[in-house]
C-alpha cells in the first residue's frame, strides 16, 4: 500500500533548513544594524563614563537616606516599645 503523500528528496529538507537559519541569520543582521543607525550613541563607552559619576553620587544619596529613614523608624519602635 502506497502513501498518497510525495516522498520528499533529503536535499530539498536540507536546502529549505539552510533558507530558514539564513533568513533568521539575516533578519537579527539586519535589525543590529538598524538598531546601530536609529540609537548611534547607545553603545559608546564614553557615555557610560559620563554617566557614572551621577549614577553613583546618586546611589550614595540614597543609601544614606535609606539609613536615615531606618534610624528613625528604629527609634520610633524603641520609643513605642518603652511606653
């Protein structure tokens, strides 16, 4: 008894494999490349080393806020628990 499917030569599946990763190949090519030319300044060094200097008087504003607030609410407790 015979299939009524077309058996498929091997080469073809290998073919249409090889079409299918090049397009996906291509298509992130392509958008890296578009990404690169729509936001050209997003992946320079220089700009992180601009950034930093803010970024970390920034984050050492709010650790010491951060302590801040919690001495308060530690004293506040003590205070609570001393009545």
């Amino acid at each position: 008894m015979e299939s009524s499917l077309p058996q498929q030569k091997p080469q073809a599946k290998t073919r249409r494999w090889l079409i299918t990763a090049f397009l996906i190949y291509g298509t992130m090519v392509a958008g890296l490349l578009g990404f690169l030319v729509i936001f050209p300044g997003a992946i320079t060094h220089e700009a992180e080393i601009e950034t930093t200097g803010a970024v970390a008087a920034a984050k050492t504003g709010r650790y010491q806020t951060v302590v801040a607030n919690w001495n308060r609410y530690r004293a506040r407790d003590a205070r609570a628990d001393a009545r």
